[in-house]
C-alpha cells in the first residue's frame, strides 16, 4: 500500500526538503530510478512514489519508537473488577485516595530463605493500583550470601538496578549469545535490556540488596528453569531431553526440582 497525498508545489517542495536526511540515510530501503525522479517543475497534483515511500517509512519509524500519550490525569486501577482490557479498568474517581499511590512493601529488607537465596519483591501496579497506565514500576531484591536472582527475562520492561548494600555479579545474554557481565558494589547501577535473560548473584559473604526500576507497570517475570521445568501442564520430556542434549530421565529428575511445595 503506497500514501498518496495532494500538495501545493511549494510544500511538496518544503516537505523533500525535510525528508532528503531521511532519504539519504535510508536509501538501503529503496532505489530511486529514472522512471521515479522527482521533477518539481512539474504541474502533478501528486508526490511521486519516492516521496510516497520516504513518508511512509518516516511516519512508521515515528509511529514505533513512541509510547502512546496518556488519555487523563490519573486511572487508579480497579484490581477487583471483573472487565478485562490491556492493563485495569480504572476506579471512580471520587474513590481515589492517596493510599492508591503509596506503598512501603520495600522499605525493609525481605526473607531470603528459600531455594535460592533470594527475594524479590514488586512495587508494581498491584501493589500500588495508581501506577495503572503510568508504566512505571519498583522492586526490591534481596541476596543472602551465595544468594541467586536465577537467570529470567522481563518481557514487558528494561530493567535498571541500584545496589543499596553489598556486591553483586550480574550480567545478561544477548540474541547472538554473548554474555554482558559486571561486577558491582554499593552505589553502582547496571541496566538490563527488555526481554533479555538475565541474572544476579551475590558471591560475597554479606547480604546484599538493590532497588530495581522498571518502564512497566507490570514487567512480567519469566525465570527460565520454573518456565521449562515447573510449567502446568508440563513441557514433554521428550522436547526438553532433545532441547538440552540428555536423557528423559535427567529431565524427570529435573522436574521434580521446581514441582510446587505442598
């Protein structure tokens, strides 16, 4: 499908103008030839195919890299409600108090006495419904010493984190399967990219804590060995002994790991 669009001389010359970086940066995207120069001299009442193309490339780079604007103030999610839609209804806004914007489930250190030594704990959009729309969101992470955030991916979010107390070795995966890795102490920030696998060990002998910013109200989690192996229904044995190189009977024993605690 091609744009057309009817314009006066002297703005289809404004808009080449404006376009011909675009044109020149982007050229690998089409090819100009004879048969489509644009002649500006002449009395057509439409944009030549070039100029068609360029636009349509130009407003689809505009339309992709831009969150969309929020529609009002304010939309205090309404965790209770029944409708389903991309995100929460919102609550009436004569029901709308300060405590919808308000949360101290961060403030104190988590326990971190379970598989793998680690807590996270959210400051999203359903602990604090007022985040509703606003796609932003906090978690807090908390390692005993040898404590592991297992490698996971937020498929919603990049993720920053901030190192509130000890050290940290952190790193992700790229899609062409190299590893990003740092060390990190108190006071440090590392970023993660949206849906990249990810992790975060604490190789020190103290416990260690980090504030983790979110562009989501709700990032999503996705810890790899609970989504392959602790999935309901399961995943066959048979796709995980043929994805990971080894037997039916490894996975078994695999599976019976990340079952869920009666």
């Amino acid at each position: 499908m091609f744009l057309a669009f009817s314009l006066p001389r002297r703005k289809s010359h404004l808009l080449l103008q404006s376009l011909s970086p675009f044109i020149n940066y982007h050229s690998q995207l089409f090819t100009v030839t004879p048969s489509t120069t644009i002649n500006m001299a002449s009395q057509t009442p439409f944009l030549s195919i070039s100029i068609s193309l360029a636009l349509a490339a130009f407003l689809f780079f505009i339309t992709v890299s831009a969150d969309p604007d929020m529609l009002q103030d304010l939309c205090v999610a309404d965790l209770s409600s029944g409708i389903k839609v991309n995100g929460f209804p919102c609550k009436d806004a004569a029901n709308v108090t300060s405590l919808d914007f308000f949360s101290q489930g961060i403030a104190n250190p988590g326990l971190t006495n379970n598989t793998f030594g680690a807590l996270v704990t959210g400051a999203n959009v359903m602990t604090i419904p007022g985040l509703n729309t606003l796609g932003v969101s906090l978690a807090r992470i908390d390692y005993a010493p040898g404590g592991l955030n297992p490698p996971h991916t937020h498929p919603r979010a990049t993720e920053v984190v901030y190192v509130l107390e000890g050290t940290l070795d952190v790193g992700f995966l790229t899609t062409a399967n190299k590893l990003i890795a740092q060390s990190l102490k108190k006071g440090d920030v590392f970023a993660f990219p949206k849906g990249l696998v990810h992790f975060q060990k604490n190789n020190g002998r103290v416990p260690a804590s980090v504030v983790a910013a979110f562009n989501s109200q709700l990032p999503g989690t996705q810890s790899l060995g609970a989504t392959l192996f602790g999935s309901t229904p399961p995943v066959p044995d048979s796709v995980l002994a043929q994805a990971f190189q080894t037997s039916p009977g490894t996975v078994k024993h695999i599976k019976t790991k990340f079952q869920p605690k009666k």
